[in-house]
C-alpha cells in the first residue's frame, strides 16, 4: 500500500531536564508532521504541538510518532487540530505511537479530538514505557462518532485503537478497541448509548488514588455539560476515567480541566 508522501511519515521527539528546566533536545519530522517551539503552561508542564500541513490522515498513510521524555521532565505533548480521517475508497491508514517516560518525569499527553470520517478505516497503536513508580502518565483520547453535523454519525468502516502501558516492562493497563457499524449497534447498551463523543483518561503513577478518584468526580459533577461518566481504579491501583458528550470542545475543556488540578494537585505536595 503505497503512502501519499511516497514514505512513512516521522516525528520523533526527545525532552530532556538540564539547568532545572525541561527542554526539547532533539526533533526530527518529515512531510506532513511538523513540530512548534515549545512553550510553558500554567501549571508548569513544557508544551510540544505537533502540527500538520496536510489537511487530514488519507488511505494508505502511515505515521511513526516516537516521544522519548528523559529523567525528570515536566512535558505535555498535544496536537494543533482536530485529526480528520478522511474517506477512503480501498485500504486503511496506520499509525504507531511509541512513547518513553524516564524516572522522575510527568508526561501529560493530550492531542486534539479524532474525527472518523464516512467510509474510513484507520489503525492506531500506542506503547507507553514508563521507567518505574517514579514516571509519572495522563493519558487523553477523544473519539467522536464521526462528523456528526453532516450526518455521518458512526459511518466509518473502522476504527482499532490498541493502546499498551508498561511501568518497569510489566503491563499496566491495555484498551483493545475495535469500532465497526456493521459488527455492533454503536448507539446502543455498551457502547455510546446515544452519545457522539467519548473520552479516556489514564491516570498512572500518581499517589493517592481513592483521593483523586473523589476529586475528579467531584469536579465532573459541578460541570454544566450534558455528559456521563465514570471514575475508576485499574488493578495496578491507576486512574480511569470515561466520559460520554455530545460535543468534542467540551470534552476538551473538562479534559484539560483534569489534567490542570491533577498536575496542580502534585505540584502543591
């Protein structure tokens, strides 16, 4: 299958912590990817956006997205749009995330909301490695049923999302999703249950968990938006949280909101 920039698509990304500042050491893109200068928010993380000059992710591409956060870093890796999987008329595109977290660091990845569009099939893989108890993870996916004001809600022909978590090479957490309308009522009982839009949330390696389970909960039950949710332990004694909407912008914002008192929440320890 041959890919629209005649070669896989490549971002790598190494951060590292020198002079008591986090900073991005090494970047190597190709065609479409492209990478900003990074940037500091306000809850102290150094932020990387990854950006396109394509206009959408198109049958055949492939992407290789590697992330190598060294020892100690406070990073944030996010995206600058929506990722649009545009139609495809035969075959699928791919794309492999690998992402390293050393000791002492926080990594809060967080890209925009994905957008399957009508007729498309699209592949996602992504290793977490985080070093030991030390590294420190929030993990964000938003994944709307499709384009949804044209009508084309749950009209894709696929979406697999594999997603693997390791802390010291043991597996933590694994999400083996695999979205097909023709297979499941995508609408009905497990699975959006009249929603549009879902997000997850990984939460690994952060002390106190029964506490942040309560104050995530508590933050979710003072929005304003039409969602539903749920807050959870993983057996490795992390945080989950799944949140159904109808609209992708607010799952955003409460994302973001999350990962601010999280973040916040550790920095005030």
């Amino acid at each position: 299958m041959g890919n629209n920039y005649s070669r896989e698509s490549v971002a790598n990304i190494k951060m590292t912590h020198e002079d008591g500042r986090t900073i991005l050491r090494d970047v190597y893109f190709t065609s479409p990817l492209k990478i900003i200068t990074p940037f500091n928010t306000d809850y102290g993380l150094v932020r990387v956006m990854l950006l396109s000059s394509s206009s959408g992710i198109m049958s055949g591409d492939r992407y290789n997205i590697n992330v190598d956060i060294g020892e100690n870093c406070r990073s944030e890796i996010t995206s600058q749009s929506y990722e649009k999987i545009h139609k495809m008329e035969e075959g699928h595109a791919e794309r492999v995330n690998i992402i390293n977290v050393d000791s002492g660091a926080i990594l809060n990845y967080m890209p925009q909301p994905t957008i399957p569009f009508k007729n498309s099939a699209f592949e996602n893989t992504t290793t977490i490695n985080l070093k030991d108890e030390t590294s420190k993870l929030l993990y964000h996916e938003i994944l709307s049923s499709g384009r949804v004001h044209y009508g084309e809600t749950f009209g894709y022909t696929y979406f697999k999302n594999l997603t693997d978590i390791f802390v010291g090479g043991k597996r933590v957490y694994r999400d083996n999703t695999y979205f097909d309308p023709e297979m499941f009522n995508m609408e009905g009982f497990g699975m959006y249950e009249g929603y549009t839009h879902l997000s997850n949330i990984v939460i690994v390696n952060f002390n106190d968990s029964k506490e942040l389970v309560k104050m995530i909960r508590d933050l979710l039950a003072q929005s304003n938006q039409d969602i539903t949710y749920g807050v959870t332990t993983t057996g490795h004694d992390d945080v989950l949280v799944r949140i159904f909407g109808y609209e992708g912008n607010a799952l955003e914002l409460i994302n973001t909101q999350i990962a601010t008192a999280v973040i916040n929440r550790e920095n005030n320890k």
